[in-house]
C-alpha cells in the first residue's frame, strides 16, 4: 500500500494472491469519507449513512415505536434507530453473526424460513410501526440472477410488512436496479399512501442500488364478508 498519491488519496498495489478486484475493493474503502466517517463516528458499517441520508429526506424515523431491521449484519442501521429512537424496540435478523447491540434483540436466521417472521414479532414484542431491509442476496456476478434473487427478498420483505404493521406504519426497503418492478410497486401503492424511490448520496454512484421508502400503511383489509351464498357449502 502506499500513501501520499494527490491530496491523501491511498493507492494499494496489487498484492500477490490479491485479485485486482479486491485491490480495488480495498483501495476504494481507504478512500470512501463514509467509511473514514463511520470509523470516526462508531457506525459498524458505512450503510449507516444511506439510512441516515433517507431519514433526513423522508423523516419516517420520528416516533417510532416498535421496528424491524431486516438483514441487520453488521448493525449500522440499528446503531442508528439505537440513536435516534432511543425508546422504540428493536428487533432484527441476518443469516450472518452480529455483535450485540444494546436494547436489540438479534435474531441469527434466514428470513426466507418459514419460521422467520413469528420469531421476528416475537422477538418485539409486538406489531411494528416500521419495518426495514438492507437485505442483498450474495452475488453471484450474473446481473439478472442477481437483481432477481435480491428483488424475491423485497418481495418477502413487502408481503411480510403488509401482514405485520400497525396501520400508519412504514416501510423501507433497498431494491435493485433503478427501482421495484412495476407489480411491486403497484402492490406498495395499493397499500400505502406514498410510494417513492431514492438514491441517497452516501450510495456509490456506480451501484445499481436503490431504496424504495413506502410510508402511511392503509391497514389489512378485512376478510371477506360471508354473503351467506352457500356456494362453499357442504349440500344439506
Ligand atoms: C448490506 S448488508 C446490511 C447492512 C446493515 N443494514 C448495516 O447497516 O450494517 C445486507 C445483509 O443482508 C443479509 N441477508 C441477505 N439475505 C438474507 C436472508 N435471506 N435472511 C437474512 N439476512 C439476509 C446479508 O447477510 C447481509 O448481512
């Protein structure tokens, strides 16, 4: 590695056995301010920022009680809802290990397991006001492979948050590729009031991430009224 290239900038030179894709990886975390920025200020991941970044733009953050953080590894996002929502629960999840968290209640499993979403609620205590995912599928360096395995987490995240909130109640979610497909997004507008799409500025440029911040939740709609037809009816 060598310092001192043009105001600071911190060149790495491509080790033996390093691939130059992760001599770039490298090179670019010593330079990202956010990464220099979440050092400075105890944020586990530089994610901490677009989490931040979407609340100053959206402010779904502000009296929230009860939240969900869907793939919570390392747990910046949950630093920052410890910060700014010092009194809501926590609950979240990752298939990967988390160091604790004070006042969060982590839970090590694939969300995709059916048992998921019951231990999530558990682990709450209750019905949240706000449900979040960062979730990304490993990549597996085919663009539509990966766009679809991380848009079926999305899909999960939406189907799982219009069975648990509390009407009023948000979600966020990061997408792929410009955006939630137009289902998806027809499905959020359905069950929400606002619909937006975003791209914080601490998201690298070159990424095709994007969130989707969906806010106001109508509430479930009740079941079905029995007509009294009969059409389900066992014969008399
Ligand atoms: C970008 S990271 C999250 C960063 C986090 N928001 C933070 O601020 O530290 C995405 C996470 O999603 C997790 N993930 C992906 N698929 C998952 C699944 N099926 N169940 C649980 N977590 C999953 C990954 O393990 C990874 O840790």
């Amino acid at each position: 590695m060598s310092r001192g290239g043009a105001r600071g900038h911190t060149r790495v030179k491509t080790a033996r056995g390093r691939t130059t894709q992760s001599t770039r990886w490298l090179e670019r975390q010593l330079n990202d301010p956010y990464v220099k920025r979440a050092k400075a200020e105890g944020y586990r991941s530089r994610a901490a920022y677009k989490l931040i970044e979407l609340d100053e733009r959206f402010g779904f953050l502000k009296g929230k009680k009860r939240v969900i953080d869907l793939g919570i590894a390392p747990g910046g996002w949950s630093q920052v809802l410890r910060r700014q929502v010092p009194k809501a629960a926590v609950a979240g999840i990752d298939l990967l290990p988390v160091d604790p968290i004070d006042g969060v209640q982590i839970l090590m499993m694939d969300f995709m397991a059916d048992a998921a979403p019951g231990a999530l609620i558990e682990a709450l205590g209750g019905a949240p006001d706000l449900v979040l995912s960062d979730m990304a599928a490993n990549t597996v360096g085919h663009p539509q492979t990966d766009a679809l395995r991380t848009m079926g987490l999305v899909e999960t995240a939406l189907d799982f948050a219009v069975q648990v909130l509390a009407p009023g109640g948000d979600f966020v979610s990061k997408v792929f590729a410009g955006g939630a497909d137009s289902a998806l997004v027809a499905e959020m507008k359905r069950n929400f009031t606002t619909v937006k799409h975003a791209k914080p500025p601490s998201s690298r440029k070159g990424s095709v991430e994007w969130f989707v911040v969906a806010q106001g939740f109508k509430g479930r709609k009740d079941a079905p009224e029995d007509t009294g037809s009969g059409e389900d009816r066992e014969p008399a």
